[in-house]
C-alpha cells in the first residue's frame, strides 16, 4: 500500500508546544487518532511530516503557550 505524506510547516511564538493530530479533532470519526511530533526551532518555525490515509484527512495544529494558552488551527486534506 502506498503512503501519502504532506509535510505541515508553520510558525509560533519561541518556546510554544506545537502538536499535530491527525482525525483526531472530530469527535464523529472512527479513524485512530495519531499524534505526530513537530520539530521547533528557536525562531518558532516548526513542521511536522503527516501520513495521510485515503479519503479526507483532518489536520489539527495545536499550539501551548507556556501559560497553557492554546490556539488551533484545521485543515482537511484529501489522500489517494
């Protein structure tokens, strides 16, 4: 089976968490959410490398201040 990927790329305040979930942000779905670790560096522009699966995928970025103030952001994807 081949595996379709899209890198996420972005850029947060310095020293924010940044997560990725894939389908994980719609209650309403039966896929398995998955966590995927970004890599930040020190001017906060991070990216994250996403398997998407086919069909429409849901992309949520989440990102925590060290207050533990979050801001998301959803995109929704189509895998072949």
């Amino acid at each position: 089976m081949k595996t379709n990927q899209v890198t996420v790329q972005g850029i947060t305040q310095p020293g924010n968490l940044v997560q990725v979930f894939l389908n994980g942000s719609n209650a309403s779905t039966k896929m398995k959410s998955h966590v995927y670790q970004t890599t930040i560096d020190k001017t906060g522009k991070f990216q994250s490398t996403v398997d998407l699966s086919q069909g429409n995928n849901s992309i949520t970025i989440v990102a925590t201040n060290s207050y533990g103030i979050s801001t998301s952001k959803v995109l929704t994807i189509n895998g072949k």
